[in-house]
C-alpha cells in the first residue's frame, strides 16, 4: 500500500519567490512542490502539498493526516508552520491530538533570526526538526520520514 507524505505549509509562503528572497531564496512555491513531488517519487510515497494563510485551515489538515495515520496511510507530515509555528498552541494541540509523525521544517535558520522565532510551539511534539537548507531542506525532510 503506498503511503502519504503530507507536506503543509502556513502564512506567507505562497509569495516565496518575491518574499525576502535574500531570506527564503527566489524559488517558488510550485518549485517546492516540484522539489517535493521528486522527493516523494524516489521513495514510492505518495505526495499531498497544500498551503493555507488560515491557521484553522493547517489544523483541519493535520487531522485529515491524522486519520491516514490511524489506518496506517501515512507516511509523515512536513509542516511548515511558518509565522504559526512561533504563535499556534491549536497547531500543537493538533499534533499531539492526532499522533501524526511531524518534521517541523523552516526554509531559515530561524536561531540566526530575530530571538521571537527562537521558539517553537510545534517543536515538543515533533519527531524532528530541521532549519536553514534553504527550499532543499523539504527533499531533506521527506527522505528523513521515508525512514520511519
Ligand atoms: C519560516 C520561518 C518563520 O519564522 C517565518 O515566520 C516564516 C517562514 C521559514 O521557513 O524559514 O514565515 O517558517
């Protein structure tokens, strides 16, 4: 049965490309599904890429996640919470409500940053946590799930 890799993505990160590109690099959104896509391809998982400007819209995901996760479907869950990560008790709650095996991830080195995203609300309930390889960092992360 091939397994899911849930790769969501907050706030803002539907301008990368022309956001701060000195900070998230130039490539887009649709490059970081592309990026993704090949990713999952490599492993044999199946890919959902989703992003929202709605913090509620990131928790109704992790729960849809959450399910695949009970009937053994999914294979991990890359969250870039971004903005949210620093801010979202309900996101926390969703992963630790759903048991979903979380990469949080961060196109930034968020330490090297202002000291208001040096903490993350998802980071106790993450089974890893990765910052700073750029867009490549999501390939990073979904051959680090397809260990699991
Ligand atoms: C980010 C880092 C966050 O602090 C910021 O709010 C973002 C993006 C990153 O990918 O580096 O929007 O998650």
């Amino acid at each position: 049965m091939t397994k899911t890799v849930y790769v969501l993505n907050g706030p803002n990160l539907n301008l990368l490309g022309t956001r701060e590109p000195q900070v998230y690099g130039t490539q887009t959104l649709a490059d970081v599904e592309q990026i993704c896509a090949a990713a999952c391809a490599r492993h044999g998982l199946a890919l959902e890429f989703r992003q929202s400007n709605h913090e509620g819209a990131l928790v109704d995901w992790i729960h849809e996640a959450g399910r695949l996760h009970v009937e053994g479907r999914l294979a991990g869950v890359v969250l870039n919470a971004a903005a949210y990560t620093h801010t979202s008790v309900a996101l926390l709650d969703a992963v630790k409500g759903t048991g979903v095996p979380l990469v949080e991830l961060h196109i930034s080195n968020v330490h090297a940053r202002e000291s208001f995203r040096h903490h993350s609300y998802l980071a106790a309930a993450a089974r890893a946590v990765m910052c700073g390889f750029g867009v490549q960092g999501y390939a990073l992360a979904i051959d680090g799930l397809a260990q699991w």
